[in-house]
C-alpha cells in the first residue's frame, strides 16, 4: 500500500465573477477523488486556497498516509494556511490548521510538501485540472457569502473608480490635457498599481519624462519633479 498521496489543486474565476475551485487526489498514479466547488464574491486567492483545503482534509484522513504532496501554481497563496500573523482571512481556514497540526502529531513520519507548477509549464495532470477550472460553467455553491479580501477588493475597486471619475471630469487637471487611447480607441483611466499605465515606459531617463509631461499636460517642465 502507497504511504504518499499528491492533491493537484488550482481555482480562478471567469468573466461571469463565478469562482470555481478544483482538487484532484492521486495515489498510485490514478485519480482516486476529485472534488470541486463553485461559488461567488470570492477573490481568485481565496479560490486557490479553497481548492487546496478541498483535497487536505480529505487526504489527511487517509489510513497510512504519511507524505502530502500539494502541487500549485501559487506558493504565495499556499503559504497563507500557515501564517501566523491575524488576518480574518485565516477565520475560515482554522478547521484545515487544526486538522493540519493533528495530523503531524498523530505520527511524526507525517509531512506535508508543497511543489510548484506554473501554469505555462503545462504539465499534463496540472493542465487538466486548470482547464477544467477556466472551462466550468456550473452554478455557484454559495451565491450570497462574501469572505474578507472579496469586500476587500470591491472597496478597493469603488475607491479606483471614483478616482477615476474624479480625474477625468476634474477641470483642474487642465484644458489641453492630452487623452491617451487603448487600442480599442477607448482612453486609457489612470492606474495606481505598478507606477501606473505611463511612468514605467518613459520614467527610465530625466529628459524623456519631462518631455512626456510637457507633452500630456501642455505645461512647461521646471526641471523638478
């Protein structure tokens, strides 16, 4: 009998915001349960780990297990049922902790590994499990919960746009202020994240900034910044 037991987990959400998160458990080479959930109001992180949690639970009860291998295409997202840190984002996972440290104490041969597989690597049996992810179309499990980086994100998301509204109808950003389009012919709305949608292309040299924002602007650079 196999002594080791490998859950390849993934979850994302479509355009339709339905979260769907997927765990294959193999043992032996061969599937031997797969599990999934679909809900909404979830953040893709809060997917992954939910796909994660799906196949520890069930592989920590096998008789004669003593190596869980988890493969992922996110470390970072795994690391969080470990962290020791209060985030109410871990309130939803204290059953799995609890499950977790039952399991190294009940024999100390017990250990649990994390492997990486990105996606682009398209590792056959990782492959499987990420297209069954982006292709579901089932009906959410839980339509009305929402979990705490979910709220997180929509309030980040109504700050963004009402900033956003705010610069583009906002007359003291200038008369001749010059509207950047997208390839679509839509103008591009300002950004937060990453030095935002312009500074990272011509932020590299002095000169070239200060032409871009004489440009942009219509005003005349003053050499400071």
């Amino acid at each position: 009998m196999s002594h080791n037991i490998a859950i390849i987990a993934d979850g994302g959400i479509k355009k339709l915001q339905v979260a769907t998160a997927v765990t294959h458990i193999w043992t032996d080479n061969s599937i031997v349960q797969y599990l999934q959930v679909n809900l909404i109001n979830v953040t893709s992180i809060e997917a992954k780990l939910m796909a994660i949690c799906l196949g520890l639970i069930p592989a920590m009860e096998e008789e004669n297990i003593h190596d869980i291998i988890i493969i992922t295409d996110s470390i970072a997202v795994a690391k969080k049922i470990f962290e020791s840190k209060t985030d109410p984002l871990q309130n939803m996972f204290i059953p799995v902790t609890l499950a977790i440290d039952s399991f190294f104490r009940k024999d100390s041969r017990n250990k649990i590994q994390f492997w990486f597989c990105p996606s682009k690597a398209k590792w056959p049996k990782h492959k499987l499990i990420d297209d069954q992810v982006k292709a579901d179309n089932c009906a959410p499990i839980f339509p009305s919960k929402e979990l705490h980086l979910f709220n997180k994100k929509k309030e980040c998301d109504n700050i963004l746009h009402e900033w956003q509204d705010s610069f583009m109808t906002n007359p003291k950003r200038g008369q001749c202020f010059l509207d950047f389009e997208d390839k679509n012919q839509k103008v591009i709305k300002p950004i937060y994240t990453k030095g935002g949608l312009w500074l990272p292309s011509i932020g590299f040299t002095n000169s070239l900034c200060a032409c871009f924002t004489h440009i942009t602007t219509s005003h005349t650079p003053i050499g400071e910044y």
